[in-house]
C-alpha cells in the first residue's frame, strides 16, 4: 500500500444535522478505518457524508432533503482532504432546495465542476440490485462512471436529459392541441441525435476498456473457470438515433413518449453465456457485483490519475470466509488506497485485517 500521505484521501469530517448528526467530528488516521457500533448509531450515515464530499449527493437516497436531520431545513458537511500531499476543504451546504459546495471556502461556479476532483467506490448490501433491479440502475451506474472522468460526457448527458423531458413535455401537448409547425420537434430531434451519438460511442469504448478488468476481479475473486460477459445493448447499434426518431414519431405520439434512444440502454451481465439476472446462485451474483465494483474502482484510478477511496457498508456480515479472504487480499494491495469500513463486530475486523495492519476504529 501507498503511504497513506500519498493518497488522495479524507483525514477528517464534520456533520451539521447530517441525518442522525446534529454536530460531530470524526478523523480518519489510518489507511484503513472501521466504523463500528450498535444498528441505527448513524455508521452509515457517516460513510455516506464521505461519499457526499465526492459528489455532492448521498449514494443511498436521490433526495436531498432526506439527508436532513429530522425537524431541521439544512444541514452542513465538512471534509479536509489529502490531495496528493496537500491539504484542501470541501464543503456542501443544502438549505431549502439550495445547494452549495465549496472548494478551500471558494464556492464552485457549476456544482459540476467539483465532479472528479475526488473519487469514491461504494459497495453496499443492496447494490445487488445493479444486477437483479431495472436497466434505469445500470445506466446510472454506468453514467456515474463516466460522468467523472469525461466532463462533455456528464454535460451531453444533462443536456439529453433536459431535451428528452421538452421533446416528451411536446408529445403530450400535441395529443390535446396538434401543431402545424414541427420546427421545435426537428430542434429536439437535432439534440438528442447529437448528444445521443456521442454518449453511445463512449458507453461502447468504455465496455471495451473495462470487461477485462472485470474478468480479471472476478476470476481473483472466485478461483473459477467461468467466463464473464457483458453486453450492450442500444437502440443505437441498429441505426442511427435521427433515423430512429423519424421512424417512431407516430408510436411516440401515441404513447407520449420517447420510446427510441440512448435513455432505453441496457447491460446484460452472463456467465458462461447464462443471464446473471435469471441464472445466477447468490454466491455467483455477489462475486459478479465485488468484480464489478473493484473493476470500477481500478477504471477511475487509472483514468483519474488517483486512487478512490473505499466504502464499504457491513459486507463482512454478508460474506463466506473464502470470499471475505479473496476480498482482503486485493483490497489490501498495492492499487488500493484508503478504505473506510462499517462493522458491528469490530473483533472481527481486526482478525480479518490481521495485527500488523494499520486499522483505525470510530466508535459510535
């Protein structure tokens, strides 16, 4: 492992009517840090504010006034980083629907802009639903991914998405009052055929960089012979989106909506050619889902020039020994840089890790 000055890594972190917080401070002074205490002490909630430093929202809700501590309007999270040696505070601020993040008490322009500056990979106990829940999961997650490490990525997409919601916000309109002039639709068209394009090209030049990565993780994770495979699939590799839009225009008059496009994309995960989703053991999806994640994780560090850190939410609980072991091992290597941990048995921490290594403890 990196010397833990090296890395780009949080040291310390102060929550403001952050979920259960109403004000505390933690430090983080090991590579590896165990958060540990009773179910509903806020272990969670706490490994999720690092992850809000990264990104400016919490992993585990899409509303920001559910990180709000009850019976409060706001809340306020602090972080000091190690940035390659230097020290750097991030702050984010929401009050009554505003957001505000700050960089070294200097507040961004575009929220955005924050967006890479500091990385994080989470693995969570419901994050089998990448593999078993809808497509709308796995193009976030994909989007997620690239949105850090390609900025006209991230601004294509929020864009496709605002045009998406005008050109449907169009369709609707027309089934109570039909338009004699399809300038705006051409327009809408226009943007999401160029936008979609591009977004489709990187999402395949990405699947090609990383299913090796992928196979890699999860052959070190299991010791099998499986072969993994991963396909994409788009609208967009049968032809192109303008025509596509053309096409469907009277489906989705009828139906209101945009039925063609990039926004439709999907990932099938296989073993040996079988659908993971339909398929797979439990053991099988579990493994498929630390490949994944630790795969992500050497993408972006490879990519962004650092290594993330490491969220993991009570996973030992849910792991067999040899699985707990394979993980160990590869987290503990050389191109993993910090990790923070949640636990409620902290012995158990400390004889998966061994003596000799370098685990802090937050008890809560």
């Amino acid at each position: 492992m990196l010397p833990f000055a090296a890395l780009n890594s949080i040291n310390k972190i102060t929550l403001v009517q952050f979920r259960n917080y109403s004000s505390a401070t933690f430090e983080f002074t090991a590579p590896v840090t165990c958060i540990t205490g009773a179910n509903g002490s806020g272990k969670t909630n706490l490994l999720d504010a690092v992850y809000y430093l990264c990104y400016t929202k919490s992993y585990f809700s899409a509303y920001q006034q559910n990180s709000v501590q009850n019976g409060m309007d706001g809340f306020r999270v602090t972080g000091v980083f190690d940035r390659k040696g230097r020290a750097e505070t991030i702050s984010a601020k929401w009050k009554a629907g505003k957001k505000e993040i700050y960089n070294n008490e200097v507040e961004y322009e575009k929220i955005t802009d924050h967006i890479g500056t500091y990385s994080a990979v989470m693995i969570a106990p419901d994050d089998t639903e990448l593999i078993n829940g809808s497509s709308e999961l796995r193009r976030k997650w994909v989007d997620g991914i690239l949105g850090q490490v390609d900025k006209v990525y991230l601004e294509k997409l929020m864009h496709y998405q605002r045009i998406l919601q005008q050109r449907n916000a169009w369709l609707k309109i027309q089934s109570v009052k039909p338009a004699d002039n399809r300038t705006e639709l051409e327009y809408y068209d226009a943007e999401l055929a160029a936008d979609g394009t591009y977004i489709y090209e990187q999402r395949k030049i990405f699947l090609k960089e990383f299913l090796p990565v992928l196979n890699d993780f999860y052959h070190r994770l299991t010791d099998g012979k499986e072969a993994v495979q991963v396909t994409y699939n788009s609208d967009l590799s049968q032809k192109p989106l303008a025509t596509w839009l053309a096409q469907t225009l009277e489906y989705d008059l009828r139906y209101q909506r945009t039925l063609r496009g990039i926004h439709k994309d999907d990932w099938d995960f296989k073993l040996n050619e079988l659908q993971l989703k339909q398929f797979g053991s439990q053991g099988q999806k579990k493994s498929f889902l630390f490949a994944l994640k630790l795969a992500q994780y050497s993408y972006l560090s490879n990519v962004l020039g650092h290594l993330p850190i490491l969220l993991l939410d009570d996973i030992f609980e849910k792991l067999d020994q040899s699985r707990m072991e394979a993980l160990l091992r590869i987290i503990r290597g050389k191109d993993f840089g910090q990790v923070i941990l949640t636990d409620t048995h902290p012995e158990r921490i400390k004889e998966a890790f061994g003596k000799e290594a370098e685990v802090g403890f937050i008890y809560l």
